[in-house]
C-alpha cells in the first residue's frame, strides 16, 4: 500500500505553507536575518510540537512564521514544500497563505506573495508540479482587518485564485465575515473556508449560506446534522480532511475513530490533505498511510480520494482532465482493470 500511495497521482488542496515550515529552514532562516528563537536545537523545536487543541498550535505556529522577513524566505519556504510535493507525486496543489501573520509584523504584501509567487513559477517548470494560490483572512484579527488585506491583494489579484478563513475557529464565526467575502467574489477569488474543525455545524451552515464557499476546510462537524450532510451532497461541495492534523489537534481521539469512512458513506466528496505537515507528524503521504492503516482502506478508496482531489480543485478543465487521466491509467494498471 505504501507504495501504491507514493505513486498514486494526487492533489493537496489544504495545505498552509506556514504550517510546512521544517525546523531546519527555520533555523537557518533565523540565522540568517539574526532573530533568536526560543530554541536551541530542531529536536526542542520538535518537543514543544504537542498540542492540546487548536488555538495550542496557533500560538507556536505564529511564532515560527515570526523569522520570514524577505522575499527570499517566502520564496525558500515556498520551494522548499513543492519539492516535496514532487517526491510525493503531488502533481497540483492549492496552497493557503495568512497575510495578517508577516504583515502585522511590518513585512509588506508584495514581499510575501513576490517570494511564493516566484517559487510557484520555478517549480512548474523545474518540477512539473502546479499551484494554485488561496489567500486565508485571519478570523481572530476581524474583518475590518480582512479588508485591509484585501485591498493591499488586489494588485496582485492574477496571481491568488481564491480566498479562505483561518485561525482561531471558536468564537469567530463565518457570520462575522459577511461583507469581505461579498467584496473578495466581486474581485474574482473562489470563496473557501475552515468551518466544523471545533466550531459545531452551525458554522458550516454559515459558511455555505453566508459566505458562499466552494469548498469545506476540513468539515468534521457537518456530520453533528443530517440535513447539513444531504445539503452538503446535493451542493456537490467538497470537504478538504487533514487526519493528521486531526489526530494532533485532538479533533478526533485517535485516527481508529476517524469519520472519514462515514463521510464517504453519507455521499460526501473527501480528500486528504496535511495542513500543516511540518506540525502534524507528515506530508500527504503520511496522512493518506496513516488513514489507510487505522481504517484498512482498499485501493479503490485511496483512488476514489485521490480522483477527488483533482476533481475538487480549482483548475481549468483541461488541465484536471490532463490529471484525472494521468491517474486513471495509474489505477487502471496498478488494479489489472
Ligand atoms: N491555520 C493553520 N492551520 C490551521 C487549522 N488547522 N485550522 C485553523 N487555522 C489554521
Ligand atoms: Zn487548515
């Protein structure tokens, strides 16, 4: 199974690039523009990666972002995640950036998105893998401040496909960000959003109703109302699940309780991300053999999630067709159909 995973074409459509950050690149980027961290070694950093809950990792996961100041660092960090989307087969990935996190430090827009922007280029021509970009609003910092980022986004508006809502879930509902989303469609981006990863269902309801987004970041708590489900299903919206990152969040006990069978069973349209893999113990590999394992799923699951995960993406349909084919005649050889 292990290697039917690595070499099964995929997508990864929730993934933080902050959250990919490596302890060896954080060190060395410390260095570099001589910030101390509250660290000596990577195995301390790896010490303090254990979390109780979600607003846990938030405060260490700032920090960290805390030591990217130049275009450069953006551009490493970025790089330096797509590299290992092609080690993993990752054909195409949709990658989430905070702007509030480097900019409420002083580090200008342009700085952040010129250094993705510039990894992003470099790795479809050097290592055949695609990305689309998704600018998340911080839901603690409120949306007079998501306006703010907006604004500053709109020269830049060819190189973001979509915008998203991150952070801080409990307390801060969709509802509070009526206005900025209306406003992000009406400039061009894709509305998406984390909504039922502790917030309860309520929230994913607002989150389609209020907000209208196309895709579910994460959803886990849609499953709390029936109707929410079948609303779900018949919207034809997919959810973007992170088990990893669930099981270190504690937002499931342990992945044995995870309800991704129940998820698929209900009609819902699931794919495998890693959020923040540099966190969460595991790139996108580790995430899809991790669920593989403690839910025994077959091949025609892993391809089901994976078929997903270009169907649900935010590409052009000639190029997700390009994929979907690509990985069509991976399965077709690999189950002997
Ligand atoms: N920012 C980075 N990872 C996140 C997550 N899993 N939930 C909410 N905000 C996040
Ligand atoms: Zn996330």
């Amino acid at each position: 199974m292990k290697t039917f995973i690595q070499n099964l074409p995929k997508a990864e459509l929730h993934l933080h690039i902050e959250g990919s950050f490596e302890p060896e690149l954080m060190f060395e980027i410390a260095q570099r523009n001589q910030i101390d961290i509250p660290y000596n070694s990577v195995e301390e950093v790896r010490d303090a990666y254990k979390f109780d809950c979600l607003q846990d990792f938030l405060d260490i996961y700032y920090q960290g972002a805390s030591v990217l100041i130049k275009e450069q660092d953006f551009y490493d960090l970025t790089y330096s995640y797509l590299k290992k989307c092609a080690a993993q087969n990752v054909r195409h990935t949709e990658i989430m950036f905070d702007p509030q996190t480097h900019t409420e430090r002083g580090v200008a827009f342009e700085t952040v998105i010129n250094g993705i922007h510039r990894a992003i280029v470099d790795a479809k021509e050097n290592l055949s893998v695609t990305a689309l970009l998704i600018m998340s609003y911080l839901r603690h910092l409120g949306e007079a401040d998501a306006f703010k980022t907006l604004e500053q986004s709109l020269p830049f508006k060819d190189k973001i496909a979509a915008v998203g809502l991150d952070s801080s879930e409990k307390g801060n509902p969709p509802s509070k960000f009526i206005n900025v989303f209306k406003a992000s469609e009406e400039a061009g981006y894709i509305p998406v959003a984390h909504a039922g990863e502790e917030g309860p269902a309520e929230y994913v309801w607002e989150a389609l109703d209020l907000l209208n987004i196309q895709r579910i970041d994460h959803g886990n708590n849609a499953l709390e109302d029936k109707n929410l489900v079948a609303d779900i299903v018949s919207r034809d919206i997919a959810l973007t699940v992170c088990p990893l990152s669930n099981s270190a969040l504690q937002v499931v006990e342990d992945l044995k309780q995870h309800p991704l069978k129940k998820m698929l069973a209900a009609g819902l349209k699931v794919t495998i991300n890693s959020d923040d893999p540099a966190y969460f113990g595991g790139q996108v590999n580790a995430n899809y053999e991790a669920i593989q394992t403690a839910l025994n799923l077959d091949k025609a699951t892993l391809y089901e999630l994976a078929k997903n995960s270009f169907q649900y993406s935010f590409l052009n349909q000639t190029i997700k067709s390009k994929y979907l084919k690509e990985l069509d005649a991976y399965y077709a050889l690999e189950s002997g159909n």
